[in-house]
C-alpha cells in the first residue's frame, strides 16, 4: 500500500462510504465483506470501475442487525481502504476483501445522486497512518500478551504461539483489535486511538474490564 500512496494528497478527496456497526477497518489489515444489498453492490461495482476505495464507518446510534438505514448519523471517523479482491457468487453476491489504507475523519457528507452515501475526507489528522509500524515502540508488547493469553484461557481456546510471536507489533495489535470480541463503540473507541500504543493501551483496558466481569471482580487495575 505504502508506493501506491505515499501521502494524503494519493488518496480520494470524496470516497463512498459502507456504514456498517461492528465493523472495524485499520490501516494494514484485511476486511472480508459479502455485498448483497443493492445500494451497496452499486457502489462495490462504481468502486471496481474507479479507484477501489471505499470508507467502513460506523453509524453512531444503535442499529439491529447490519442493514443501516439511510440517514443515520454517522461517527466522525472511520477508514478507507482499497479492494483488493472480489468475486461473485452464483446469488449475485459479492465477497470483497477490503485493505484499509488511512483512518480520514469526515469533513461532511457530499449531496449524491448515488444510492450509497458519500463523504468528504480529511485525511489530515491521520497522515502518520501511512507509515507501517508508526508507533510500534511505543507498545508494551509483554503486557499485550499476557492479557491475550489470560483471555484465551478463560474462554477456553488456543493460538499457534509461534505465529503470534512472529507477528509485527503492529500486526499483532491491529489484528487482535479486529478480531476482539467487543461492540460497536468499544470497536469506535480503538480506531481512533491516537496511535498504536494508544490503540494497545485500549485494547488491553478492555480485555482486563472483560475478565474481570467473567470473574465476577471490582473494577480492574489498568496498570
């Protein structure tokens, strides 16, 4: 992604966006979509005609179920990302990997024609998203991963350490971060963490808080 856009200014001033709660989108990781409302399979096919950039946000109030219905406000932040693959199904879905690019803060909501909504994008707060493992050293890696273990045992499941050993920091954090079994505004709160540390820092205070209600304890140490 990186020689694809170096800066900013690469990226689209105007992007299509798919509001969709517990969705979450960082720069560097894969989201793996299945389009089948036609709003959205229209701009999946405008995307594939055009840049491939699409925008994951989330909706800021409540919604049952993934369907957002049009209007809802949506949060100020979310992700752009490219699509980097697609395929059809015999159904006429579309199955879309989605790579994010840069978190852009919306800068207002562009009037469309299109069936799908559209944003302005600032980019601006987030420059530093273009640059892999920006903040990395910042991140308390042992502590990440003792609380990942402790999570993983207390419901019972297992990783291939050796893979996550591997790992870049920023991997390991961007990917638990996905995979963490949090809501739409615990989601919210750790795409806009400043950095990767921050992100940590959330995403740690957050598995504590859960084990610590799974085990039936007080309020949980962050430290």
């Amino acid at each position: 992604m990186k020689s694809r856009y170096a800066s900013i200014s690469d990226l689209a001033a105007r992007i299509p966006v798919f509001p969709l709660p517990g969705a979450l989108l960082l720069p560097r990781t894969d989201l793996p979509l299945q389009i089948f409302e036609p709003r959205y399979l229209a701009m999946v096919n405008d995307a594939l005609a055009g840049d491939r950039l699409i925008g994951m946000i989330q909706p800021e109030a409540e919604v049952t179920g993934t369907l957002v219905p049009e209007g809802v406000a949506l949060h100020r932040v979310g992700c752009v990302g490219r699509i980097t693959a697609f395929s059809e199904t015999p159904d006429e879905r579309l199955m879309v990997t989605l790579s994010g690019i840069c978190r852009f803060r919306v800068a207002g909501e562009a009037r469309v024609k299109t069936p799908y909504r559209q944003v302005k994008a600032d980019y601006a707060p987030f420059a530093a998203d273009l640059e892999a493992a920006e903040g990395a050293a910042g991140v308390d890696r042992a502590h990440l991963l003792k609380t990942f273990r402790a999570f993983l045992e207390a419901h019972d499941m297992s990783a291939d350490w050796r893979e996550v050993d591997g790992a870049s920091t920023e991997a390991l954090v961007n990917t638990l971060s996905l995979l963490a079994p949090y809501g739409p505004r615990d989601k919210q709160a750790l795409l806009e963490a400043p950095d990767l540390a921050a992100r940590a820092e959330v995403l740690v205070a957050l598995t504590e808080m859960s084990l610590a209600r799974a085990r039936g304890d007080g309020p949980p140490s962050l430290q």
